[in-house]
C-alpha cells in the first residue's frame, strides 16, 4: 500500500471515532473518567488524590481538587532524578513532553502509552485524511501515491536519566524514524538532531529541500519556522544555488564534522536543477516563490491559530494560495482538538482522548471567577469563552491549562474552539484586558492598510506616559521613515480600537495614551531566536514573542531599536541608568 494510502486510512479510522464520539460527547466523556480513574487509582498520586472513591462526574469534581504544575512537579522530578515510574499514573512511563515555556521555566511532563498513541493516530494522520478528501473534491486531485518529503524543522534535548523530551507537536515523529524517509526532506538526523545548537539548520533543511523539485506538501510545528525559512531562502538563495551547482555543503555553515561528512556524502553536483532554481529566483519574491521552486506543491500544514495570522499572512506571500491545514490544539498536556476542514483556525474537540471542564470566563475578565462551577463539555456555549481545564491518562488531575478557548460552532454535538490566549501572555495596561488575539488582528490590519509586511512583531505595556499605552516593537520587511512610523500608530490605533470595545472606551476616557511603535533593527527576530539556541532551547519550541514580559526580553529588544527618538525608549534608557548608578 502507498504511503499515502497508508496515511489516509488511518486518518480516515480517526475521523470515524471523531464523527463517532461527537455525536454523543458526555457518554464519551463519562467512559474516558471511567477508564483514567480505573486504571490509575492505585499509582501514588491516584491514592492520594482517593480516585478509588470516585463513581461518577460528580463524585470526581468533590473529591479531585483543580490543580497547577506545581502540584505534580515533585512527582516529576522524582521521575527524572529517580528513575521511579507509576507515581502519577499506573502505566510505565514512555517519554516526557515539554512546554514551550512561553512563560518562565518550560514545564516537563511524562507521557504513558495511551496518550502517545492518541497523539500518533490522530495528529498527523488527521491532517493527511482532511487534505486527501479536500485537495479530492475542491482541486480533483488525488493526494500523490507518495506524499511527497515534507519540510520540517523538530528538535528535542535530554534529562538527566538520558531520556530525550520533547515537545507535543514532534512526539509522533520519534516513533516514525524507520519510515521518515518517505515523507521528509531531511534525514532524521537533522529532523531530530542531538546538539540542534550546533547546525545551521535553516541552510541544511533547505539544501535537502531545494535539490528535489518534487516536493508535495510543507509542514511545520509552527508556521513561524516556515516563514523564518523563506526569509532564509530569499536571503541565501544564490548561496545555496551555488552549492547545489557543485554538490557540496558550504564551508562556512555551521555543521557538526560527524554530519558534514554524512551529509556530503548524500549530494552530488546538480548543475541543472541550480539553473532552474536561479532562473525563478532572479525574477525576484514578489510572487510566490514555494510553487515556482515546488511545481508538484499541493497542501502545507502546522499550528496556525488566529493567534498567528499575521505570521500566516506573511507564509501567504511565499505560498500563495496553498490549502492549509491546521495542525489542532496540542500540548505536551495532551492532544485535545482536531480540524476537521483545511483553512480554519478552530478545532473539534475529542471527547473520546481527554477529560474535559471548562471554567466561564465573565465579560471583560482574563481569568474565571475561584467560586465558579465548572462545565461538563455539554453545557458550553456557542460565542463564550471559557479556561480549559483537563484529566488525561498520564497523571494530571482536574489540571488548569491557564489556556483561554472561544467556541467557535459546533460538530455533531461537540464543541469546536480555538485558542484564544494565554491568560499570562495577555495585557491589561489599563484592565481593558488585551489578549494576544486581539494585538495580532490588529498588527495584521495595520499591516495590510500601510502595505508593508511584518518579519515579527512583540508588544509591551508602557507604563512611562501617563496614562499608560501599549508599545509595539515591529521588524519590518523593508525600510519605514518617520513619517511612515508615525501613519503605523495611527492604524494600530485604529485597529485596536475596533477590535477591544474597553480599549475604545478607555481612549476616548483619556485612561490609555495614543500607542507607540518602535521599529527594529533587520535580523532581530533571526538574532533572538539564535540567542535563545545558543541557550539550549531546541527550535521547534520557539513561539512567537507576542508579549515582552521578562527584564531578559525587555534588554534584548530595546537594544535592537532602530528608532532613535521615542519617549518609551528614553524612560528605558533613563531607567537603566538609574541601575548602573545605584
């Protein structure tokens, strides 16, 4: 059976549970509880946490309390520094998943086989079914007998006990190491490399990418990396033309001697397809780049919520109009939400994988309320917003994801939702509660009306004016003067003033100033994400700095201003000052 058959059918079997499981949510509910209290109530944590006692939904939400990482990160560490298993769950533990650490210290969980599996059935196979059946019925094309290699840029590091961690999003991807082959580019080796810090992997994927015309599909755990390799390629191009020319790994990037000499050994000179390639490069960027280079391109994937569209935006000018697939809602908590259509930013939630509750978030909170009574999965609304709350099969209890969902409509009789904050990524300069979704729509609005795309965007709250105001650091794809800076404010001013009724409100009050931009110098995203490599952190596990909230990202980020004269900068630079006197 081809590969990509193999992919379909199960991605179909998935989206036959899912269409299954939907229709009657609480009963698929009720069962999941039922299996993770069966099979965990006698693991430590399970004992002190009385699981035996439960027999039913309620009998679980009296005696469970909600808990926080810190109520298993003991547990985690004794897994670690111990090598003990079945402390929080009964099964053996397989491997452990990390956070991105979007905020302070990643978070390090351990992953039993239930859960592994769920991750591998349903993440990517998914993602193959649902583009079959679109690319089938809206391009009447049948997704290639081999899908063709996939651009795809994953990494992990090890714990002290020499277990390899991961993030949820490249999990699958270690237990497909014998067949990846067919559906990447890139050897495993730099797929999941042991020392990620040491390559250059941007020019190394793109080497591999670039020598076979025949890619079918791009895909990424984060649609970032995506645009962070096209802004490579637009850079590099005649570099990497060059080495293609004469079969070779250019001698000054930055590869580990073990790798370049597998590596080389892996090209051959390949004159022809560096003229084709130099042929679409030098008609320029302007049009989409990914179908002149890829001719046999038909469906990318990866995480790409709305909380990322200005990035999306910004993969549509090197993809163009290139179905895309969301990826779902995934963490190193688990796998929670599948699309079940290419080109949307929502996911239909598994009632059949997880444990659901759902806190109601109040009109103009970021957090729910400590006494409010938390919702089964059949009693969420259509239009509200709630924080997720989990149970899953490797030992986290009633676990408050600190994640904010929208409910989108519904499937069958289940939710779909989207991700719509962090509840410690989102701002409240003035309690007008600004969430992350609400600064990318309006970035990616002032983007469009000024008509100059974004290479990355962070936002600060500026406490130097009275009142206080929202300061956008933004690296622009080409040079913005003064003048132009200044029309940037006027629509960002604008656009949150569309987007945030508080915010509109709070303006007109004279309680938020005017907000500033600070443009960037070129390359500073790029040098940010090298810093933080250059620290350990593995590249797939690089979000998208939306909120500058460490005194490490404020010195990073203020140090890279391009824009000479701006109060924010001045306070920053006087506030400093004041530090280095003292």
């Amino acid at each position: 059976m081809p590969f990509s058959d193999f992919g379909i059918f199960l991605g179909d079997v998935s989206l036959w549970e899912i269409n299954h499981f939907t229709k009657d949510p609480l009963k698929a509910q009720k069962h999941v509880l039922k299996k993770i209290v069966r099979r965990n109530k006698n693991c430590e944590l399970g004992k002190k946490l009385h699981l035996g006692d439960v027999k039913s939904i309620e009998d679980y939400q009296r005696i469970v309390p909600l808990s926080t990482y810190k109520d298993y990160e003991p547990y985690v560490d004794r897994m670690i520094n111990n090598k003990e298993d079945r402390l929080m769950f009964s099964g053996k533990n397989i491997r452990y998943c990390s956070s991105s650490g979007s905020v302070g210290k990643p978070k390090i969980l351990p992953k039993g086989i239930s859960d592994l599996w769920k991750m591998q059935c349903i993440g990517f196979s998914v993602s193959v079914a649902v583009a079959a059946h679109w690319l089938k019925k809206n391009k009447g094309i049948r997704m290639p007998s081999q899908m063709g290699p996939l651009v795809l840029i994953l990494s992990g590091h090890n714990l002290d006990d020499n277990k390899r961690c991961n993030g949820a999003g490249q999990v699958p991807l270690t237990y497909l190491k014998p067949i990846t082959r067919f559906f990447c580019t890139s050897p495993y080796s730099l797929l999941c490399p042991e020392h990620e810090e040491l390559l250059d992997t941007s020019y190394l994927q793109l080497r591999f990418a670039l020598e076979n015309r025949n890619v079918t599909y791009l895909g990424s755990m984060v649609v970032t990396l995506l645009t962070t390799m096209f802004d490579y390629l637009e850079d590099n191009w005649e570099m990497l033309c060059d080495d293609i020319e004469k079969g070779i790994i250019n001698p000054n990037i930055k590869c580990t001697p073990e790798l370049r000499a597998k590596y080389s050994k892996m090209f051959k000179p390949n004159p022809k397809r560096a003229a084709e390639l130099r042929r679409e490069f030098e008609k320029g960027f302007d049009e989409p780049i990914a179908p002149r280079i890829w001719p046999k391109l038909t469906w990318g994937y990866g995480m790409m919520g709305s909380s990322l569209q200005v990035y999306i935006e910004k993969l549509r000018k090197s993809v163009g109009d290139l179905p895309l697939h969301n990826m779902g809602y995934a963490a190193a908590e688990g796998f929670f939400a599948a699309p079940v259509e290419l080109n949307v930013n929502d996911s239909c939630l598994l009632p059949h994988c997880i444990f659901f509750e759902f806190l109601p978030i109040e009109d103009g909170e970021e957090h729910a309320r400590d006494d409010v009574k938390p919702l089964l999965i059949n009693e969420i609304e259509v239009g509200k917003d709630y924080e997720l709350v989990v149970s899953n099969f490797s030992g986290l209890y009633r676990y408050k994801m600190e994640d904010v969902v929208h409910v989108t409509k519904m499937y069958n009789n289940t939710p779909r939702i989207e991700l719509l904050y962090r509840q410690n990524l989102s701002m409240n300069v003035a309690n007008e509660k600004t969430t992350t979704q609400m600064v990318d729509f309006a970035a990616t609005k002032a983007s469009e009306k000024i008509g100059i795309g974004f290479k990355g965007y962070s936002f600060y709250p500026d406490y130097s004016t009275n009142p206080p105001r929202y300061c956008m650091f933004v690296e622009p794809e080409k040079p913005v003067d003064e003048d132009t800076r200044k029309k940037m404010i006027e629509l960002l001013d604008e656009e949150l003033k569309e987007v945030n009724e508080k915010y509109f409100k709070y303006r007109r009050w004279g309680m938020l100033s005017e907000p500033e931009i600070l443009v960037l110098k070129e390359k500073t995203y790029w040098d940010y994400r090298e810093s933080l490599r250059s620290k350990g952190v593995v590249l797939n596990q690089i979000k998208p700095v939306t909120v500058i909230n460490s005194k490490e990202r404020e010195d990073f980020f203020f140090s890279h201003v391009e824009t000479e004269s701006s109060e924010t900068l001045d306070a920053y630079n006087d506030k400093n000052k004041e530090k280095t006197t003292v």
